[in-house]
C-alpha cells in the first residue's frame, strides 16, 4: 500500500490565538482523515513494564529482542537501534546496574533526564521544533502551588539521586522550570489499545491549543507523533486537540484542565453543556430522585473514581473487582448504565477482568460500554476504536468469530481515520481476521 506523503510545511503556521496564547492554524484545507503533520520525539523513554516486549530505541512491538549486554535489562531490534538509543540509555545502565532492585525513579524523572542530556548534545534547534522550541515551553511556574512545588522538588532530589554520574545540572531554579515545562508539555504514548507504552517530548504538537471539540486527533508510530484531522478544517481555522479524556461532564473536564493546564476551557461544548444531561443520565423510576440525592450520587462517583484510582496501587485484583461491583450497584440505584460514572466504573472492572484472564467478565461489561462510549465521545475516538478492538479480540478468543469480525471492523474503520490507513497497528488487526 502506498504510504501518505508527508504534509507540506507551509499549509500551517504559529499564531496568537486570541485568549489562547500561542497557537497552531490552518493555511489550507484539510479534509478528514489528512495528515497534517508529524513530528519525531524529541526525546522518549518506554515504561519499564514494557522493556522486551518493546524496543527502548524505536518503540518497536517485536518479538526476539536483543538485550543491552551490560545491564540486561533494556532491548533493541538491532544494533542500530541500539546504537542510536546509547546517548539516551547511557544515562541508566551503570546506574541500574549499581541501584539494582533499587533503582526506581519516575518516567517523569527519567524523561526529564534525558532533556538535559539531549539539550546538551544537541544545543541547536532539533526536526522536532520546527514550530515551537522545547525552550519557549509554558511552565506555568507563578500558579503553583505548594503541593506541586513539594512534588518537583522530589523529583529534583530523585534525577540527583539516580543521574548524578553522567548529567550536568543546571541550579535548582532553571530544574523547577523545566519540571513545570515537562508537567504540561509532556506526552503520553500508547499503544491501540490504549495501553501505556512511555513519555516523550513532541514540541511542534506541544503548540496545539485544547479543545473538547477538538479537530485533530494526535495518535504514535513507534517515537512518532502524527495529527490527522477528525473534522474538515478551513484555511485560517485554529488546530485543536484535546489534552484530556472528553467523557466526562463539562465541570469534571475543566476540573481537569484546571489542575494539569492552568485554564478553564470556552470551547462551544463547555460553553453550551449540551451533552451533560445524556452524560449525567438519571433512571426513570417511578419515584424520580431529588435534586439533593443526584448531587450527593455525583460526589460518591467523584470520590469512589479517586479511590478506585489509589487502590490500583496496592489493592488486589479480587479487591478492586469488588470496589467496582460496589460502587456500580450504589450508583446504579440512580444513575443509567450509560451514566459516564457507570462507565468509567465498568471500564475498571473490564480492566481487573482482563488482567486476571477472565475473558468472559471482561466481555460482559465491554458490551456494556460500547454503545454509550459512541455516543458520549466524538467521532472518530480512540477510546470507541480501543473498545472495539478490545471485543473483537475476546469474540476471537471466545470462538464467537462473526461477532468479533464485527468489532474489529468497526475499529478499522476508525483507525484508517486516526491512524491512517498504512498505520501497523491497522496491519496487524487485518493479519487476525485473515488468520481466523
């Protein structure tokens, strides 16, 4: 199949978005599905669960991967790989050796090691900032507060702590800066399902302004971000993406905001709340529940969602299938199964059922999911097309093949979008249904 092109340089442009700050805008059209640019890592570091599965280097999904000779624990497709990763990995296999079982610092940490490193080897401007140079990221330093200065200054003391051997530092202050950039700017990267696979630094996509209606959807190829459009965009239309999961009602969303980005958004959703009430939706009864009863279910939800949140951390499988079982039958009192605090309830409970293999509880409350998720997200989401892909793959393995050609359909035909038609992870899905 023949790859797209790469998008022309000249069909965007930095601009001040009124209100907004800096922004990205069109100076053509693009239609959905067009890519309208892609931007390498600046610099990226897979999580440790997903060292040799993964390649360190590229991100590569691969099976026979070849280890680091000395410290055995990160893997290359090759020696290239390998080769061009050592400037990065050499931050890590001394000191890994040395801590051992020990050796724990945050991806956040480990990511903003690697900033320094690469500032350092690489002063001039980098194919990652054609747009916006990691430098001119926001840090949102004056808002603060003391909760998250406490947080940085920890992970200060940790990159002393796990990098002293092959970093220079620069003083206390200019580290704070450039935690704070890292808070906001970073990215996640993750996989078709959603899985978490690392953190990098992509600066051109880090100029896109957010949007809960957003035009653009940012989706990875290995350290590659790519942003296709999800919606038609006019020449002299703002690039919006959005920085949050858009399932959640209008407060929540800005709650979110708020805390990671420092801002309320205006977008014509959080304006109008037009979707709120089929995203709040209460049960018909007979006897339909007061206003203060409503409020109350909504504070649960909000709290049993933190505390499902933490539990992950120490609880155990059994335990947390039962938080979610509680929590579901509580609410489920009030609130609809297509409730977005049902939802995310359930998606847990998917989650604890899939990691202890039970592929018919986890089937269950996907098909639970799946039609409000569509309805609640905009089109083309990665979270209806994770979904999708997620049942077809337990129809498979459930030897219920018609169903399950159904929903890897239905997540192809996303993903073309997203993703773009010659994107592996499309080859792969195409590769199950042949083989079944």
């Amino acid at each position: 199949m023949r790859s797209e092109a790469a998008p022309q340089p000249g069909g965007l442009e930095r601009f001040v978005s009124a209100g907004k700050g800096r922004g990205l805008r069109a100076r053509r059209r693009y239609a959905v599905g067009e890519l309208l640019f892609s931007c390498p890592a600046y610099t990226a570091v897979l999580t440790v669960s997903e060292r040799g599965s993964h390649c360190d280097g590229c991100f590569a999904r691969k099976e026979g991967l070849s280890k680091c000779g000395r410290c055995k624990q990160a893997f290359y497709c090759n020696v290239e790989c390998q080769k061009e990763d050592w400037p990065m990995h050499k931050l890590e296999c001394s000191a890994m050796c040395a801590f051992g079982q020990n050796w724990n610092p945050s991806e956040t940490v480990r990511l903003t090691a690697r900033i320094l490193a690469k500032q350092r080897t690489h002063p001039e401007r980098t194919q990652s900032e054609k747009l916006l140079a990691v430098k001119e990221f926001e840090s949102h330093l004056d808002k603060l507060d003391n909760e998250k200065r406490e947080l940085i200054q920890n992970d200060i003391a940790a990159l002393h702590h796990f990098y002293s051997k092959h970093l220079e530092y620069p003083d206390n202050a200019a580290l704070v800066v450039l935690f704070a950039q890292v808070n906001c700017n970073g990215f996640t990267i993750e996989d078709e399902e959603l899985s978490h696979l690392g953190s990098a630094i992509f600066p051109d996509v880090a100029l896109m302004n957010h949007s809960c209606c957003p035009n653009v959807i940012v989706t990875y190829k290995g350290t590659l971000a790519e942003v296709r459009a999800v919606k038609e965009i006019e020449p002299g239309e703002e690039v919006f993406t959005s920085y949050i999961d858009l399932l959640y009602p209008t407060e929540d969303r800005n709650d979110r905001l708020r805390d990671s980005y420092f801002f309320n958004c205006d977008c014509r959703e959080c304006i109008t709340k037009e979707k709120d009430k089929e995203k709040l939706e209460i049960r018909k009864l007979s006897d339909p529940p007061s206003a203060e009863t409503v409020r109350d279910m909504i504070k649960y939800a909000r709290n049993v969602i933190e505390e499902f949140r933490r539990a992950k951390h120490y609880k155990s499988p059994s335990e947390l299938l039962e938080i979610c079982e509680l929590s579901l039958d509580k609410m489920g009192a009030v609130f609809e199964d297509s409730n977005v605090y049902m939802l995310h309830m359930m998606y847990q409970a998917m989650g604890v059922c899939l990691y202890v293999q039970d592929w018919e509880g986890a089937l269950r409350y996907g098909q639970k999911i799946i039609r409000p998720y569509s309805k609640h997200y905009p089109s083309y989401s990665l979270n209806v097309a994770s979904m999708w892909l997620k049942l077809g793959r337990l129809y498979m393995a459930l030897e219920n093949r018609t169903a399950g050609v159904k929903a890897l359909k239905r997540a192809i035909a996303i993903m073309e979008v997203a993703h773009g038609k010659d994107h592996p992870y499309i080859s792969e899905i195409k590769k199950e249904l042949e083989d079944h």
